[in-house]
C-alpha cells in the first residue's frame, strides 16, 4: 500500500468487517467516511474521534488538536477534551516534547477544551514523533449530523478553500528550499493559514442552519470528502473545478511542487450539504467565513465536472503531500 490513508476497498474488505458486536447505545458506527463515532447518554450523546499526525515535522502537537476536534465539529458537537498519544523517536530530548506539549497546550486553550490525559514513550518502533488524539464532544442526541446524511438535490458548500492546511505544512517544513523560489510574502501568508485551521465555528453555525451533512476536508482533499459522503450517504455528487475556492498562495506552492490542490490535505475547509445552502452561506459570511456554493448531491455519480469534461471522482489515493516526501 500507499503512504497515507489505508484504500477505502481494503477498509471495508478488512477492517469493517471485524469491529466486535453492534451496541445499542451506539447510533453512529464505524464506516466509511464517517470520522466519529456517536454514542447516546441519557439526553445527550459523546462524540468521538481518533486521529494520528504524521504528514508534518513541525506545528505537530497544534495541529493534532485542531484536527481532531474539527471532526467533533463536523457532526455539530462541542468539544470538550483530548486524549494524547505521544511517540518519540530514540535518542529524542527533553525539549522536543516540551514543544510538543507546549503546541498541544495552545491548540487547546484556543479552543477552550481540556487535555484530559493520554500516554507518551520513546520507542524504535518511529523515526520521527508521531502524535495520535482522541477527541471528546458533547451534542444533545436528537441534533447530531452524520457524514451519511446528504440527501438528493442538497446543495454542496466549502468553507473557506482548499489546500489549507497542506499548503502551511509545506510552507512549514520546507521553508528553506521554498524561499530560494519563492517570494517571502507568500511564504509568510501560507505560515499564516495556521489561524484557519479550525473549523468548529463554522460546524456549530451550519448544525444550527440545517446542515444534513458535515466532512473535515482532510487527506485526499475536496475530492476525497466528496467520495467519501457519497459513499457514505449511497447517494451521487457533481462539484465543479472552476467554483472551488483555492488560495493564491496554495496555487503557487502547489505549481512548484505539481501538485493538485483538489487533492491535498485540507483540514480548516468543510464539506457541508444542505436543502438550503444559501442559508449556510450568508450566515457563515455574517460571522467572516467564507463560504461558497460548489456542486450538488445526485442520485448517482461522482463526478468532478472542469469545463465539458466530466471526470469520475475514485477513492482517494495518498494524499498528495506524500509526493514531496
């Protein structure tokens, strides 16, 4: 296999297939595209997700908790805590995991959440840390929003553009070959997309202007969420290339590196569907996040539409940040 995301038909051959019993105190089980899983408590459901931080060697610890919560987000719920996994590399010193923790500590004072606990250790089994989270949240049990909930004619929005945070990783980590390239204005600009990462503000507006379904652009990028909620909601989607927003500074970073920004991890830009997107939109734009309408959910199909082509959108491959490593 591919460095990144283990392939969609190998999840549902392998892994979906051997998860123990169904519980009924579970209403959201694992499955393709669906990030959290939703368990019910009395009046109010836990929201849960995991996810590791492996594609960036720097903002590592930030970055786990952003992520992570976005999925929180993603189904409408709040965030309340994380759990931490922390793996060093041998030989690693006091200092890197202080600044592990320090960007940990950030990440959750920004979004007014608690590190509950976790673990850390050194061990030979990595070559550079490795930080896996999960994440807790809290929504009340008849409000939370499903991956698998898109519906026919729905409208498809994405929050602010793609590539987001591929392109700060990449301003990040590879700072100093860039900058003999390209200029330092649009290097610091990409540094800066660090402030749009989260996408918890525009999860809690979109729940409460009647989302049907949420999806953190995460590896695979807009193409990849977008197969994964068809997927998930056994429905089709059309998008169209020319209305999905994407930054200068992702354009540029991406041509150096030929890269496509359809296809790069995107965490800080959410997939949302809604009988309504206007509604989504002008109230997300009230509160200065961008948002903008892209494509439509189908009966069937999935379909990137550029000019007269109509190309087929297939499971997502490695994301495309892996090309650089």
């Amino acid at each position: 296999m591919k460095e990144g995301k283990v392939p969609t038909d190998i999840l549902s051959k392998l892994v979906y297939t051997n998860l123990g019993v169904k519980r009924d105190e579970v209403v959201v089980h694992a499955g393709i595209g669906e990030d959290c899983s939703i368990i019910e408590f009395g009046q109010y459901a836990a929201v849960l997700s995991t996810d590791p931080i492996t594609a960036s060697n720097n903002l590592s610890g930030y970055l786990s908790v952003i992520i992570s919560c976005n999925d929180i987000a993603s189904c409408g719920a709040k965030p309340i805590g994380v759990l931490e996994t922390i793996l060093l590399p041998i030989d690693s010193d006091e200092k890197s995991l202080y600044k592990i923790m320090q960007e940990i500590d950030r990440g959750a004072k920004e979004l007014n959440i608690e590190v509950l606990g976790g673990h850390s250790e050194v061990t030979s089994s990595v070559n550079k840390p490795v930080i896996s989270t999960t994440a807790i949240g809290i929504c009340s049990k008849d409000k939370f929003i499903k991956t698998s909930g898109a519906k026919l004619n729905d409208d498809v929005i994405v929050t602010k553009s793609v590539g987001i945070e591929g392109t700060l990783i990449i301003a990040n980590d590879y700072y100093g070959k860039l900058s003999n390239h390209i200029s330092e204005s649009v290097l610091n600009r990409a540094k800066n997309f660090i402030k749009d990462l989260s996408v918890v503000k525009e999860g809690l507006i979109a729940a409460e202007c009647g989302a049907n379904c949420m999806h953190d652009i995460t590896e695979g990028g807009i193409l990849g969420a977008a197969f994964e909620i068809a997927e998930a909601s056994n429905v089709g989607i059309e998008i169209f290339s020319d209305l999905i927003p994407v930054r200068n500074e992702t354009k540029i970073i991406c041509d150096y590196f030929n890269l496509d920004p359809f296809k790069l991890i995107s965490s800080g830009s959410m997939i949302i569907t809604s009988s309504n997107g206007k509604k989504i939109v002008d109230e997300l734009k009230k509160q200065n996040i961008d948002a903008t309408i892209v494509g439509k959910i189908t009966k069937y199909g999935k379909y990137l539409i550029d000019g007269n082509k109509k190309i087929e959108i297939n499971s997502p491959a490695s994301d495309e940040i892996y090309k650089i490593s």
